[in-house]
C-alpha cells in the first residue's frame, strides 16, 4: 500500500460539537506528515438533529481557502451527512451548490432517537438490527462517497452494557449493506476515534472490513473523526498497515467527488 497517509474525517470549529480551528488542524496534519487531508464537518438538514442550521458553509470554505493558501498543504472540502436517505430531494440541491470534493454518510440518529436513547428505550439487539436497517436505506438512497463507522453502535453499547457485539448476529444486514455499497460503486471509511479507547477497536471491526475486501470492496478511507488537533492523524499509519495485510492496495482520494485510487 502507497506510504500517502490520509485523514478524511476531521471536525472543525464549523461543526456544532468542535472549537477547532480550521488553521490548527493544518498545522497538526504537516507535523503529523499527512499527505492530505478533508474536513468532514457535520452538516443536516433534519430540525431534530444538533447541526441543523449551524453549518455555514461560506465561512467553512474561506477558511480552509484561506488555511489551503498560507501553508501551502492540500486540504479538501468535505461533510458527514447525517441521515442523508431522508430527505433527497432537498439535500441533492444543496449538496450541488456546495461543491464539495467528499461526503461520509452517516446515521447518528434512528427515528429521531440518538443511537444511545436508541439503545436505553429499545436495548441492545433491537437497537444494533434498527440501525443496520437505517443505514442500509442509506446506502441505498443517500448521495455519498463513502458510509462512515459503519457499526458504530458499539461505542455506545460498550459504555451502556461494559461489552462488544457479535458480527455474526448480523452478518446478513452487513453483507447486504456492503454488497450495495460495491454495486453502487462507493466506499466504506475505517474510523480510528476509539482505537485507543477502552476497547480498542475500529469502526467497522477488522472483520468487516476484511469481508468487504473479499467481497470486492476496494474504496476505502481512514478517518481519525478528530474533534480537537490534538487527535488529527491519530491511528492513520497503524490502520493503513492492517488494511496492507487485508490485501488493499491504496487509499481511496477525492477530488470534486471524483475518485482518485
């Protein structure tokens, strides 16, 4: 796999749950020895969702412009939609006046419900079948490039019930996720924020991703989903090594939303 190493996910201070500036998270990129990177700030167009009306996307672009321009170091434009399935219409407007290079689709929330009040009404399973069904509409229907933690439910189960799940309890809803993901010609992102937590895992588990590979998945990003510029690189290089001995051969790049391998 190409040494270029890569941080598609990164939340700025354009984000509802991010201080950082834009100009920060540059400098930590260029000590980091980053050969690019995107800022995916969280953007929604649902009035329950904490982004709603927060994302100001004229400032966002200045900044990194101007960010892009001082030091010199590429950084793409890019957001983490959250469930980007509802609502098409609408979003296929903005998205296009945006001009975006990338886009994570993501689910935060099931039926209005954060994945944590998910977890406390309807429990563990239920909540775990709920949104693999969520995020397979998804896959299906939102416009984006790649799906970003795609088992993320786990962060939360871990801290509410002190345990990780199964693949193979829902082995068929991610299979049938990731073998849409691959017809649509899209991606999946390996997401570091809680490699050096508790349970020391990634989003998707290492299972996964090897069962898109083997699937014929090849549109791949890593992602450090760094709120602060504390964490902007963080797990990158170690990831890219696994997905080296997974079999693939480079990190996946956009530019204006076209994929570059």
């Amino acid at each position: 796999m190409t040494n270029e190493l890569c941080d598609y996910h990164i939340h700025s201070n354009h984000s509802f749950d991010s201080e950082e500036t834009i100009e920060n998270i540059c400098k930590k990129a260029i000590s980091k020895n980053l050969s690019e990177i995107c800022i995916t700030d969280h953007f929604s167009i649902l009035n329950y969702d904490p982004s709603y009306k927060y994302f100001d996307f004229n400032k966002y672009k200045n900044e990194i412009d101007k960010v892009k321009e001082k030091y010199n170091f590429p950084i793409k434009r890019g957001l983490e939609i959250g469930e980007g399935h509802l609502k098409t219409k609408e979003l296929e407007k903005i998205i296009e006046s945006f001009n975006l290079d990338f886009i994570i689709g993501s689910i935060h929330n099931i039926s209005e419900l954060t994945i944590r009040k998910s977890l406390k009404k309807y429990g563990e399973e239920n909540t775990y079948k709920k949104y693999f069904k969520e995020l397979k509409k998804l896959a299906e229907n939102a416009d984006y490039d790649v799906l970003g933690h795609l088992d993320l439910v786990q962060r939360y189960a871990f801290q509410e019930f002190n345990h990780l799940y199964n693949v193979k309890d829902y082995k068929n809803q991610i299979e049938e996720i990731l073998s849409i993901v691959i017809k649509r010609e899209k991606g999946i992102e390996v997401n570091t924020s809680s490699l050096y937590k508790n349970y020391k895992n990634t989003f998707p588990k290492t299972s996964i991703i090897k069962m898109y590979h083997d699937m014929g998945g090849k549109v791949i990003t890593i992602g450090s989903d760094a709120h602060n510029s504390n964490r902007v690189g963080e797990g990158v290089k170690e990831v890219m090594e696994v997905l080296n001995t997974l079999g693939f051969k480079k990190l996946a790049r956009f530019k204006k939303r076209t994929l570059i391998l």
